[in-house]
C-alpha cells in the first residue's frame, strides 16, 4: 500500500514539472529593486549603453508558458535591479510526454 502512494507520488511531481529560474550576480555593486513589471525582455542588445548584472537560467516551463516564463524572469531579476533581460539562448528538451519543456537563458542589464 505504501509503494502505491509513492508511485502516485513520483508521478505527479513528474508530471507537474518544476519550472525554475535562477538568476546569479556577477556585477559589482548593489542597486534598489526595480519594479518587475517594467522589465523589458529583449532578443537582442540594445542599442542604448548598459551594465551586465547578472545571469538569468529558466528552465521546465511548459511549452505554452512563454508569458509565465518571462514573467518569473522579470521577478526575479528586479531582485538585482535590472531594467531588462537580454534572452541569449532558447529552446525546447523533450519530456517524454511529447509536448516538452521550455528553456532560457540570458543576462540582466541594467541601463546607463
């Protein structure tokens, strides 16, 4: 009976997926958090002069959570003060289930 309730156990943590962003300082310095919804989420380096602040990892988001995904970016990079998140690299890692799992990574910015 005991290993039932494991099973079914395992399998809803499995099946829920563990979406997660990390976000680790590599700046100098402090800043005050910013509001996270201002945060841009840009593709490409703006034009404008910018700090680096940190890198940004999200991963294990479904593939229909795109606005979830960069929501959570925003929040916790307004942790370190950034005005917008540079997304470097995306993509999808198969799940099993067929419908797979979203990926990011990028760079917290702050503007000069």
């Amino acid at each position: 009976m005991k290993l039932q309730y494991i099973v079914v156990a395992i399998a809803v943590v499995v099946l829920s997926g563990c979406a997660v962003v990390d976000v680790t300082k590599t700046s100098k310095g402090f800043y005050d958090k910013t509001n996270a919804n201002e945060i841009e989420i840009l593709k490409t380096r703006p034009e404008r002069s910018y700090e680096e602040l940190g890198t940004v990892t999200a991963s294990g988001f479904a593939a229909t959570d795109t606005a979830k995904m960069h929501n959570a970016i925003r929040t916790k990079s307004a942790a370190l003060g950034a005005n917008a998140v540079i997304l470097t690299e995306e993509g999808m890692l198969p799940d099993g289930w067929g419908s797979g799992r979203k990926w990011a990574t990028g760079v917290a910015i702050r503007y000069k």
